[in-house]
C-alpha cells in the first residue's frame, strides 16, 4: 500500500477524542508525514468535535438517529469522509461498526485495547481480566467487515498487575495505544505497507 507525503487523514471518534489528540498533536509538528484533514463523529456536541474546532480543522457529525437504517446511516458517512478525499481513514475511539459501503470506499485503521486476535469486542479490557491473563496490550490493525478481525499492523504488550481493576488497566493500554497509533501513521507516512493475507510489513523509506 503506498501513500502520499503528506498522508490525508480523516479521523473519526464518538467522545472526548483524547486518542484524537494524540494524533493532532503528531500531525502539528513540524516534518510529521500525515495531516488531519478533517474530523467526523457519530454525534454532536462532544469534545473530540470541539478539538478539531479549536486548531479550525473541519468537523462534522453523521448520527445514525437520523438515518432509516445503518445502511443508509453507513453510506451517509461515507459520503460526509469521502467530501474531503482522505488517503487513510482513522477509527479512534469511533464506537460504530462501519458498514460495507463505508469499508469498500476507504482504508480504515482502527485500535484496540488487547492483543489481537484475543479479546476483540466492546469489553475487552474486562474480558482479559477475567480471563486472567499476565499479558494484553493495545493493537493497530485494518478495519474489515468483521469485529476487528482485520489484518494486524501493530502491537505492544501491556503486563497486567495482580491488582488491577479495569479502569486502571485501561489507561495504562490508553498511553501505550496513543503512541502506537501515531507511530503507526508516521511508518505508513514514510514508506506504506505490503499486506500478504493477514500479514502485514512496513515498507521503510
């Protein structure tokens, strides 16, 4: 997968938008391969809208509410991304399943907090909990048309404590995520990815 410098990112949440942040923050320095070229959300009035408002990057709001059905609501969306022709789609923290219309126009990246393929879903930070695991941790992977089944681009382990509770567990997975989100955009800003199967390698410049 190439891409161009600088890369062209949309970037869609649902609330406070602080792995929004993160992304705005390496986007603003000087040199950084990637630009926020606009910020979507599936609601009004949060705050990760209101981050984009304040460094004057357009936003807007596509909310399901308004749609007949997800279907409709999916291919709403896609047209409200597509207005600003991004390079790279960036799920963080979109709490929505993008459907096939939306998947089929763009590539989309996503986080996740476990190590991949364990734990997917809304709970995983609680799944690996009970599971009793030593180990999670925060994946980048693409989105496909499954439940962040996608091909695995990056991940870090996160060694859970005997007495964690999953508050505290997930936002020791929320710095490391933060992180490997923006290096995982700045690699594919600088030389793109090969994907064989499920198998993805950095293609360094």
């Amino acid at each position: 997968m190439e891409l161009p410098t600088p890369v062209k990112l949309v970037v869609l949440a649902s609330g406070s938008g602080t792995l929004l942040q993160s992304v705005l923050d390496a986007t603003g320095r000087s040199g950084f391969p990637a630009k926020v070229v606009a910020v979507g959300a599936d609601r009004t009035g949060i705050e990760a809208l209101a981050r984009a408002e304040r460094l004057s990057i357009p936003s807007f709001a596509v909310r399901v509410a308004d749609h007949p059905d997800r279907a409709a609501w999916d291919k709403a969306l896609a047209e409200a991304v597509a207005a600003y022709r991004p390079d790279l789609v960036v799920s963080a923290g979109f709490m929505k399943i993008l459907g096939s219309e939306f998947l089929g126009r763009f590539t989309v990246i996503n986080t996740h907090p476990a190590l991949l393929p364990s734990f997917p879903g809304m709970h995983a930070v609680r799944d690996a909990l009970e599971a009793g695991v030593k180990v999670t941790g925060s994946t980048v992977h693409f989105a496909d048309a499954g439940v962040d089944t996608g091909p695995i681009i990056a991940q870090e382990a996160v060694v859970v404590e005997h007495d964690d509770t999953e508050d505290v567990l997930h936002e020791r997975i929320k710095a490391v995520e933060r992180r490997l989100l923006v290096e995982t955009i700045e690699r594919l800003g600088r030389g793109g990815c090969t994907v064989d199967g499920r198998k993805v390698t950095f293609r360094e410049h």
